[in-house]
C-alpha cells in the first residue's frame, strides 16, 4: 500500500468534498478519486458513502482514520530515523489532549525551537486513552494530560499548576445571578468538583472541551466559564472580561508522561526542564 493513498484518505476524510482535498493536496479531482478507489479495492471495503450530495465516513472508513495517522506517524519516524534527518538532529514527537495545548503547551514548543535548535518537533492531539497507547506503542516520544496512569513502564511527571478563575463578560456578575456558564473540560478531578460547587445554581449551560473555545464563545455571546488565570489576564485588563467575586478557585495539574526505557529519554528530559515548575 502506497503511502500517498493514506494522506489522501485522510485529507478527503476531513474535507468530506473530493474538490478541496484535491486542491490542498494539489492535485486533480480525478487523482483524488483514483487514489480512493485504488485504496477502496485493495482493502476490499467501501470507505465513503457515496449516495448523499456530501460524502460519508463509511464504518469502515472511521476504523481506517487512526490506523492511517498511526502508519504516517510510523512512516515519519522511520524516514527521519533511517537517515532522512538532517545530520546530528533530533526529532520529538509530542501528544497532548485538545484543551492542554492552550494552557501550557504553545509558550514550551517555543522554548524548544528557541533552546534546542538541533530537535524537530512533530505535535498530535489524542484523547487520553489513546495518548497512552501512544506511547507505549513508540508513536509519540512525550505526551501530556490531567490524570496521568501509573504503571512501571512509564514515567510521569508533573510540569504545571494551573489556576483556573471564574470570569464574566459582565462586570455586575455574582454568585447569585450566574448564567449562561460554559463548561470546560479539565479532566475528571476538576469536573466533579465544579459540578458539585454549582450544582443547586443550575447556571451551567453549555460544554465545551478546549479553554480556548469557551474563551471566545462568551466574549462574542456573552456568559462565564472557568478558565486558565494566564488565558485571561489581557482580556481582564482591558475591561473585556471580569473576574467574579467570591467564586470558588481550582487549579489543574498537567503531566507529562513518557516510557521509562525510551532511548530518547534524555532529550524528553532536557525538553521537559524548559517548564519552570520542573526547573524549580
């Protein structure tokens, strides 16, 4: 199987129109139909449904997205790891649930590019059960989430504590008249205490799993949310957001997670020393 038949499944997976995969792909419609039906018979299944105006995911196409990210990710590593890469560089790859990048993750991929100028860095977003599976499968070098497992085979370590605030689009917002609250996803632990303190308020309205995306869905509909202190720090000072009194505070540990006999264990080590909290 050729690999340019998975990266164009997967391309027409996310558009679903055979018309933009085939132009960020640049190529013509009619190679982007060629490759899917080339790929179609030699798996001997139909991977899209054909019959509506837009395509559709068959069940056979969503068993194939993973196994066709996990083959390229593999295929990455083994062409920079068999001598593709340019002499004495490093690659990392780095996974992370959705919402993790926002909190910490941005500011440290600069650090890397800016301290360890000899490593090249591949990111991908999995859920926590997939991150581990990751990792232990070799996929991705580091990963990062809320509630790291235990286990001999891997090492995990926290990087961060980050304090989260109720904040508002409305300056007069107290406890006793919340609305319009969006939920935002950090990890168990968190959830249930935040469910549990606004529980009788019945204040919670929407859920959304990306701190970034409760970010700008209140500063355009209006509402509060919980979110990270460093996320609303410039919005507070220009009057845009407004902390709300008297609302209790949580804070969510983030860890990193990687395997304890990985052979490039010291590199994840020194790219992990770029968080202040470890250097501390």
């Amino acid at each position: 199987m050729k690999i340019e038949l998975l990266t164009t499944f997967l391309e027409v997976s996310q558009t679903l129109h055979v018309r933009v995969a085939a132009d960020n792909l640049y190529l013509t419609q009619a190679a982007v139909s060629s490759r899917i039906k080339q790929l179609e018979e030699e798996l001997g299944v139909q991977l899209f449904d054909r019959t509506q105006k837009r395509l559709k995911l068959t069940a056979e196409g969503y068993r194939l997205v993973k196994h066709a990210n996990e083959m390229l990710i593999m295929w990455q590593k083994l062409k920079q790891d068999v001598g593709v890469a340019q002499p004495n560089a490093y690659q990392l790859f780095v996974g992370s649930m959705m919402s993790i990048w926002d909190i910490v993750l941005q500011d440290w991929l600069q650090k890397i590019h800016r301290n360890l100028d000899d490593v090249h860095l591949y990111t991908h977003t999995y859920s926590p059960l997939e991150l581990r599976k990751q990792v232990i499968s070799r996929l991705v070098d580091i990963a990062f989430l809320f509630e790291p497992p235990f286990t001999e085979d891997i090492v995990n370590e926290k990087v961060a504590t980050v304090p989260l605030q109720l904040v508002s689009t409305d300056r007069d917002m107290t406890l006793h008249n919340i609305e319009n609250m969006v939920m935002v996803d950090y990890g168990e632990s968190v959830n249930s205490q935040i469910l549990r303190d606004y529980s009788e308020l019945n204040a919670i309205r929407h859920h959304m799993s990306q701190p970034r995306i409760a970010l700008n869905f209140i500063l355009e509909a209006s509402g509060c949310a919980y979110l990270p202190k460093q996320m609303c720090f410039e919005h507070i000072r220009k009057g845009k957001l407004h902390a709300v009194e008297g609302a209790p505070e949580y804070s969510r540990d983030i860890y990193a997670i990687y395997l304890a006999k990985s052979h490039k264990k010291q590199l994840v080590q020194d790219a992990l020393m770029l968080f202040p909290y470890v250097r501390n």
